[in-house]
C-alpha cells in the first residue's frame, strides 16, 4: 500500500535530488530531508524505514499521470 507522502516533504526530497545530480548536495538540505522524513513518519504512525524509500522512489521513478496520454 502506498503511502501518501505531503507536499512539503515531497519539495524537499526534489531540492535533494537535484543537488545529488550535480553533485552538491548539502549537509543542510540531507538534514532537513531526514528531520521531516522523521516528522511525518511520527505523524502518520509509519515507519521511517517505509516512508524514506517510498518517498525516494516517488521523487526519482513518478508513477506517469494518468491523463498525460
């Protein structure tokens, strides 16, 4: 089941991605990317070990929208 990950974090694991690829990516922006993993994962009740990677996965391999075609 997937898990509804919020906009917010979502924005934050992009600026992460971004600098990953250019091979930038700061300690500060790592550190706000774990600090919320670890937020929403206490709010929603799940696990961080389930949220961090579905949230990788639906920031580097997005589902294609269904009404793209």
């Amino acid at each position: 089941m997937a898990i509804e990950l919020p906009d917010d974090l979502i924005v934050l694991e992009r600026s992460a991605w971004e600098e990953i690829q250019a091979g930038a990516l700061s300690v500060d922006t790592a550190q706000a990317v774990q600090e919320r993993i670890r937020e929403f994962a206490a709010e929603s009740g799940e696990s961080r070990l389930a949220v961090e990677p579905e949230l990788k996965r639906a920031v580097r391999h997005p589902e294609p929208e269904a009404d793209a075609a």
